[in-house]
C-alpha cells in the first residue's frame, strides 16, 4: 500500500522531466559539460553555465539555452578555487533564485611518465577534478540543506552527477594523476551518497570511455588513432556527448528516484576487459 502510494508520485518519465529545476554545470562550454547544459534544458531546467576560460564558447553556450526556451546564465569561476566557487553559486542561487541540480564536470589531463611527473602536473589535476568536485558538491549540499525540499519539482532534496571516468577502475598508465583524481572521486560519490541519502539527495556520477570532445583528440582524429582506440571499445564505435548528456538528464530526473551512489559507466564496453572478447 505504501509502496503504491509512493510510486504514484513519480514523475512521469518524458522530454521535461526537469521541468521547473535549476541547475549549475561545470566546464560547460566545451564537450561533455557543453552537451549536459543543453540536454538539460530541453529536458525543463534553467542552467547556470560554469567556464574557466573562452567567454565566447560559454556565451554560445548560453544562446543556444535561450533559443530552446529556458533561461541560461553564464559564470566564470576556477573550480578549485574554494573563493571563486562561493562566490559562483552565490551568483547561481542569487539569479535562479535556487539550485536543485548540480554536475560537477570540469576536468583536465597533465600527461607525463610517472618518473618524469611533476609535483605541479600532479596538483593541478588533483585540484580541479577532485578538489573541485568536492568544493561544487559541498556548496550544492549547503545549498539544498538550506532550501528544503522542493517537492513541485523532484522527489529529492537535490541531485549530484558527478562526471567521473572508466578510469576510476581502469588503472592508466603514463595518466597517474588523472586516474588518482577519478578513483578519488568515485568515493566521493559513494561516501557521499551514503552520508546524505537520509537526507534524500541523490549523488551518482556517470563514467564516460571514449567520448569524441577536445581533452582527446589525439585518440581519435586520425584512422590510426581511432582504429587503435577501437581495440578497447567492444561496441566498436565512439561515444557522442549526447551519450553522455542523456544519462546525466536521467540521473538528475525523478525517474532514477531510488538510484543512489552509482557509478554510471557510458562506455561502449569499454570496463568489459575487452582483451578477452575473443576467448583471451
Ligand atoms: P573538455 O576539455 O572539452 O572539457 C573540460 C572542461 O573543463 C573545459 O570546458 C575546461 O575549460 C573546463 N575546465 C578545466 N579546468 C577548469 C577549472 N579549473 N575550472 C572550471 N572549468 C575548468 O573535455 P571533456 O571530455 O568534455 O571533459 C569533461 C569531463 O569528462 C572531464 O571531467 C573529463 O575528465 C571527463 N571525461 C571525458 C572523457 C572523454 O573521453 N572525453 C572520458 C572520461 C571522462
């Protein structure tokens, strides 16, 4: 009886599923992050677009939210600034009036042999994809404790989606500092879920492999690169942000309502060992 009574209130699964929720996406004015601010503004919600650099990408951004029909915002900050991540959601909350959807996306890649890695190479990817994810998830939660359900518009208090990787299970060799920063944030996702889910907030992250943005385009812009990358994607093709941007509408959505800490691997089969896909 309980049971029915409860999943009479889901929102029904369609196109505005975010229909009247506010949301903040970081990095979004390129690849993933790009694809995420747009897909959740048609699925309803208005989006604050966070970049760090290249105004006019985020400006486009912006436009393209305008010309679907939701309001767009457009913010500067360094995500591992603790000063400019404040000061960013203050700005969000301040304009939107609220925020019920957070998608910590920002990242980047310092590439080098371990031997020859550098404290700095090192720090700064540590500092924008973990520290970062924690300072944007830190202000969310503060945010939806704060506010108080919202039950209009979702079932929880407020949902996380981090973006994560395959490689906060697949170890990368000459990539240390990258996959530290991922498996980092794999537990922050689950230690944070289990912490906040009394609360009813929802933090998932979904794990992209191989997804055609500029953080890697070394692995697919020539047939060589993209035949080699093919080994290690048993669907043999690459992904779309739209891959990507659709599980993170449906993370954000009632109708993952009782999905909480998971890690979401949008990967073609790429954690699938693929190197066995033959009989090993
Ligand atoms: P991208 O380079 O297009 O996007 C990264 C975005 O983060 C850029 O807009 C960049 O300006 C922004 N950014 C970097 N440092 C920042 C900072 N300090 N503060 C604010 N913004 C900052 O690449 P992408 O592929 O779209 O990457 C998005 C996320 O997806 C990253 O977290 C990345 O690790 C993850 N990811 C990507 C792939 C892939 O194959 N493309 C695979 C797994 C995970």
């Amino acid at each position: 009886m309980v049971e029915s009574v409860a999943s009479a209130d889901v929102r029904s699964p369609g196109p505005q599923s975010l229909a009247g929720q506010k949301a903040l996406v970081t990095g979004g004015s390129s690849g993933i992050g790009r694809a995420i601010a747009l897909a959740l503004a048609r699925a309803g919600a208005d989006v604050a677009v966070n970049y760090v650099s290249g105004e006019d990408a985020a400006r486009d951004v912006a436009a393209e939210i305008d010309r679907i029909g939701r309001r767009a915002l457009v913010l500067k900050a360094d995500v591992a600034d603790e000063g400019q991540v404040q000061a960013m959601f203050r700005s969000a909350i301040g304009e939107l009036g609220t925020l019920d959807i957070v998608v910590p996306n920002a990242g980047l890649q310092r590439d080098a042999p371990f031997a020859q890695m550098t404290l700095a190479q090192w720090q700064r990817v540590i500092d924008v994809n973990l520290t970062g994810q924690f300072l944007c998830a830190r202000e969310a939660v503060r945010e939806f404790l704060r506010r108080g359900p919202r039950p209009e518009v979702s079932r929880a208090l407020g949902k996380i989606v981090c973006i994560s990787s395959v490689h906060e299970v697949i170890p990368w060799a000459g990539h240390v500092n990258y996959a530290a920063s991922k498996g980092g944030v794999m537990l922050l996702v689950k230690s944070l879920a289990q912490e906040l889910a009394p609360k009813r907030v929802r933090v998932c992250s979904v794990a992209p492999g191989a997804i055609r943005t500029p953080i890697n385009e070394a692995a697919w812009s020539t047939p060589e690169a993209y035949e080699a990358l093919m080994k290690l994607v048993p669907y043999k093709r690459i992904g779309e942000t739209d891959d990507i941007a659709r599980a993170v509408v449906w993370l954000a959505s009632d109708d993952s309502d009782y999905v909480n800490g998971t890690s979401l691997f949008v990967d073609g089969g790429m954690t699938l060992y693929p190197g066995f896909e033959d009989g090993g």
